[in-house]
C-alpha cells in the first residue's frame, strides 16, 4: 500500500486488517470461493492503461469517480454505481479525483486461484 493511513480510508477498520492485494494499485483482499473481492483504491491522476482479465469483473463506487473506457465508450461512474466488464473485455480506466470502490472478480467456472 502506498500510504497506510490515506488508503481507504473510508473503509471500516475490519475491512483495513485484511490482507493486501498484491497488485498494481490499493486493495485489501477477501477470500471468496470462485471470486476474489477486492477493496481498492485509487489516487487522483491515476490511469490503468488498456488491459484485459481471464475474470468477469463487477465492481461499485464507493467515493469518487471511476472514468471507465470499455467498448470503445468512455463512461463516469460515482458513488453507488456498479459497472461491469466483461472476461477478456479490453479496458482502461483512469481516476481524476481520490477514488474506492469494491471490487467482485469471478473466475471462469472450474479455474483455480
């Protein structure tokens, strides 16, 4: 984690004991049969370039805004709102402001991980 004290600091202290996700960005990990749950967050100026997962991924706003470009839409999500791509879906994100959100990565069925 970049800044122990700045990430995620919304998160409720229980959710901030779970272990790191080892990763490109800010998360704290959640042990789910078929899915990783993920707790991240994102500093403002940060950008995901294009990229693609083996996962089908679904994820909510939980404090500020996720500009999302997948299908060759740009789209703005902001707190409360849920997006989802697609596995194997190219995509870029990028963050303007500080930015959280929960994150639900479901494996193909029979994949291990």
């Amino acid at each position: 984690m970049r800044d122990p004290d700045k990430a995620g600091r919304h998160f409720p202290q229980r959710i901030r004991s779970l272990a790191p996700f080892d990763g490109p960005f800010d998360a704290y990990r959640l042990a789910a049969d078929q899915c990783e749950v993920l707790f991240a967050s994102y500093p403002a100026g940060t950008a995901i370039p294009a990229h693609t997962h083996e996962t089908e991924n679904y994820g909510v706003i939980t404090e500020g805004e996720l500009i999302l470009t997948a299908g060759g839409e740009e789209r703005r999500y902001r707190p409360g709102d849920w997006y989802h791509v697609e596995a194997g879906e190219e995509h870029s994100a990028r963050f303007e402001s500080d930015t959280s959100e929960i994150e639900f990565w479901f494996r193909p069925k029979g994949a291990s991980g």
